[in-house]
C-alpha cells in the first residue's frame, strides 16, 4: 500500500488540472481549428467582394444581393453576413461549441478552469437570448435560398448571352441544371435541416404549450413539435455539415467566377 | 483473475486528505464497486463510501473514477487498459465527510425550495381532469431521474464554482421540469427559475447530459426549454407587447 499526492488535479483549481486520462483536449482543439477557419475563410470573402456570382449562381455569403451604392471599402456580404452568424452565434448548439473551446468555460467536464469568477449568462451574454429574432430571419433566408435555387436552374438559351449582375442574363433563359445547381441544393437542404432542429423553433411550434389537447390546434402542434425534434436530436451533426457546407458552397462558386471552372465544365444538361 | 492497481482518496478534507494505492485481484465482470468492496473486506475496512442497489438504480455510488462522474456499480473494470490505474475520488462538487461518502444535503435544500405541483382545474363533468399519454409523454423522461446527483457533480457552475446558493443545478432544472412541463399543472415557475434557480448561469456546455446514467437528454429536453419559457417572459420584447395588448400570458 503507497500513498501519493496530488491535490492539484484533485482539487481542479488550475487551468487544465483534472484526474481524466482520454484525450479531453482533442474535441475542443479541433473545434478552434474548424470553427476559426471558417470565421478567417468568411471574412477573408467577405471582404473580397469580387467572384461571388458567375453564371447562374450567387455565393450563400453575398445572398440577399442588395443592388444599392456601397463605399468601397464596404462590401455587400456586410449587409447580411450578420444574420447566419448572428443565428449561428446564438445557437445553443454552437454556444456549448465555443464556450468549451474558445473561452473555456469549461474546455471539457471535470477539467480545472483558468477563470476564478463566472456570471455564466445571466450579464454580459443576456443578449443570447435574442437567439428567437435571428430565427425569424433564418427562415426568410432560408426562402431567399430557395429563390438562389430556382434561379440556378435558369441559364441563357444561347451560350454567348452573358449575365450581367447575379440573377439577370441579357436574353432568354431556359432550364438547367449544373454541378453549381446541386450544391446549392445540398446546401439548402442542410441549412433547412439545421434551422428545423433549432430549439428556439421547437420552442415556438409546440414546445412552449403543455396541455396540447387544450388547446386550439394543439394536436397539430404537438405532432410538429415531434417532428422537429428528429432534426433537434441531430443539431449538431446538422450545425457542423450545414457550417461546412455553406463554406463549400461558397468555394465552388467562387471557382466557376473566376473562371477556374468553366460552366460549359459545370453545366450538366 | 488480475492484480490491478487503485488509487482511492482516504481522508476527511480534501485539502489534507490524500490518495492511497491499492493493488486488488480482480476478474472478468468485476466493475468498480466489486473492487472497493473488495478493498474494504481485504485491506482497509475503515473505507467509506456508501452503496446500496449495485444496479444503477439507486443513485448512492456516485463518484469521480479517473476524474469523470460515475456510479462506481455501472463502471465496468473492463472499460479500463489492464495496467491502467484506477483513481477514484469523491463527487467534487460536494464537501467531502469521509473517503468517498460526500455530503449532498445542500441538494434536499433546494429540493424544498422548488414551487410545488399545482393541480389544473378539473374540466370533466365527473370533476376530474384527464390527460393523454402523448402529451404526458415529455415530463415522464425527467421521471426517470434516479437522484445520483451526477449531473450536479460535473455541473462546472457547481463543481469549479461552488454557486451552491445561486444556481440549483441540472438536477433540479430536470425536476422543476416535471412540473412545469406536466399537461395537469397551472404553475409559472419562470420567476423562480431565474430569480432563485439561477438557470441565466446555466451555459448550456451539456456536460450533465454527458454523465447522466439514465441518459435523460438534460440540457436538450429540460433546461433549454425552461430557458426559451424565461426568455418568453422577461427577454422578448415582441411576446411583451403582446402581453400588454391581450394581457394574456
């Protein structure tokens, strides 16, 4: 029988002391990684302001496309990026994402933290719960997407009529469908899916009432209140696909702008 | 059978108290209880901890094995690589009384501090009120809260910070739940979750949800709809003017 010490990590008081032999710190190390280089991707795009439409397309990152005088150091992903980050940073998910790997708060359960004082969000981070209000204009993004969409099956009916601004071709148009068409497709299937399983929306549908056979339509609003914790019980696996995906989205479109990807390549019939 | 090393904490306090190593013979389907009892029956018969089902049931073997909260009873020695040392701590969160045995009175106080069941009306001729399964179906997930108090220990507002006095923890959330979510109760408890519960301390890092024996789906099922229903009250302008307007809810 030995003895040995080590209140430290018994006790937990310091950043990263804990008693936990697995590899605690891989999740939130690859969650900076990722999440940081989507942020550094965005706003480098952002601030671009050049390849976001070519053909048919518009980049998720350019859409709503406002046409309205802009200085130039101002571009237009400025006037609508705020709204799926807003979404996204008030995401409960994605609260738990960054509170654990950005902020520590904690990095990983029974793991000692570098913060001696902690008003979780009851101060500073009251504005969270604002997550409802940046909800309602996911949804109306989500039918700005759609309209993305339909347009991305609209090509010029002769190959030499060019697009002038995103969404407009000098001629007629036909239907189409190109590489471009079926991400944007994916790409609306998957924010659809992630802003389905928002617990704000589960809230409003039918989470909120807890008598439903009381209430008008309430049976309704139950059966949608099931069906959108199917998604809810996969939001994070949809955070993280749609997050990557829009990413892609926007990457794919950038080529066919620039002309890296031709759309004669990209048009599939 | 294997000789497999622990390490248990013995002590009153945890800032005199101290880890001791053990060596245990131990076989095939053993989980970590089988090995302190065994500790207790061959080497230190003045071990406390405290036990009762050895079936996941009971919720009163709940300690800290290799620093993640467990019930030592569903914690299969298997789990570990054989020349693994096993350390076992008492709950974290809570003052230590001896060894392994904490003191979680703190969790009955604020049990009692909870707005009790309030029965609806009856609306039936025969003066009862009835309900459907399907809308009971939500509250009955919290039912299966064993109180082992896992999800308090892990709780880093509990565990690293000690807000005993200003936060009431997932297992109350979970319990205040039951209630505020039960198709026959009329009760608003939104003012006492956030004045009195704390729930604007909760950060939702889902860390109960991870520890929970019983896999109630905490965070997702029980805490975040309790924080939408204090948002609706006191952080949403729109449902204010609504409120003022109809002046319903």
């Amino acid at each position: 029988m030995a003895t040995s010490h080590c209140c430290k990590d018994i006790i937990e008081r310091s950043f990263g002391a804990t008693l936990r032999r697995d590899n605690w710190w891989v999740e939130p190390l690859t969650m900076v990684v990722v999440l940081l280089g989507f942020v550094i991707y965005s706003v480098w795009r952002a601030f671009e302001h050049a390849n976001y439409w070519g053909g048919p397309y518009l980049s998720p990152f350019y859409s709503p496309h406002f046409s309205v005088d802009l200085p130039r150091w101002c571009s237009p992903a400025f006037l609508i990026i705020w709204v799926p980050a807003g979404f996204r940073f008030t995401c409960y998910y994605f609260r738990k994402a960054y509170y654990r790997s950005f902020a520590s708060q904690p990095i990983a359960c029974g793991v000692g933290k570098p913060w001696k004082s902690y008003s979780g969000e009851s101060k500073l981070l009251l504005f969270q719960n604002l997550h409802r209000f940046f909800l309602y204009l996911a949804i109306a993004f989500i039918v700005v997407h759609i309209y993305d969409l339909v347009k991305a099956t609209r090509w010029p009916v002769s190959a030499a009529a060019a697009y002038t601004s995103p969404h407009h071709a000098a001629g007629p148009t036909e239907f189409g469908i190109g590489i471009g068409t079926i991400v944007i497709l994916i790409d609306v299937i998957l924010l659809t899916g992630y802003v389905s399983g928002c617990h704000a929306f589960r809230h409003l549908v039918g989470g909120c009432i807890d008598a439903p056979s009381r209430v008008f339509l309430g049976r309704l609003r139950h059966r949608i209140w099931r069906g959108v914790n199917v998604f809810n019980e996969h939001h994070n696996m949809w955070g993280w696909i749609s997050l990557a995906w829009v990413g892609f989205t926007d990457f794919y479109i950038r080529m066919v702008a620039s002309g890296t990807i031709s759309l004669e390549f990209d048009r599939l019939f | 059978m294997a000789l497999r090393k622990f390490r248990i904490f013995r002590g009153d306090s945890r800032e005199t108290g101290e880890l001791v190593e053990f060596e245990v013979e131990c076989g095939e389907g053993m989980v970590v209880l089988d090995a302190v009892h065994r500790i207790q029956a061959e080497q230190a018969p003045d071990l406390a901890c405290r036990w009762n089902c050895k079936a996941g049931k009971c919720g009163s073997c709940g300690a800290d094995v290799n620093g993640k909260p467990k019930l030592m009873c569903m914690t299969r020695l298997s789990d570990y690589p054989e020349d693994e040392v096993i350390t076992i701590t008492p709950m974290r969160a809570f003052p230590v009384i001896r060894d392994l045995a904490t003191d979680v009175s703190i969790n009955y106080e604020n049990n009692r501090r909870l707005p009790h069941f309030q029965p609806r009306p009856a609306d039936f001729e025969d003066g009862e009120f009835r309900m459907y399964q399907w809308e009971v179906e939500r509250p009955q997930e919290f039912r299966k809260c064993i109180e082992c108090f896992l999800c308090q220990n892990v709780c880093h507002v509990l565990r690293t910070h000690d807000k005993h006095q200003e936060f009431i923890g997932p297992a109350f959330f979970v319990r205040t739940a039951v209630y505020e979510m039960h198709p026959a109760d009329v009760g608003d408890r939104r003012e006492h979750l956030k004045e009195h519960g704390g729930i604007g301390l909760c950060n939702i890092t889902k860390c109960c949800t991870e520890v929970c024996p019983e896999k109630i789906k905490i965070t997702d099922n029980a805490i975040i709809p309790l924080k939408e229903r204090v948002a609706d009250k006191y952080y949403d302008p729109l449902r204010w003017l609504l409120r003022k307007l109809t002046g319903r809810g």
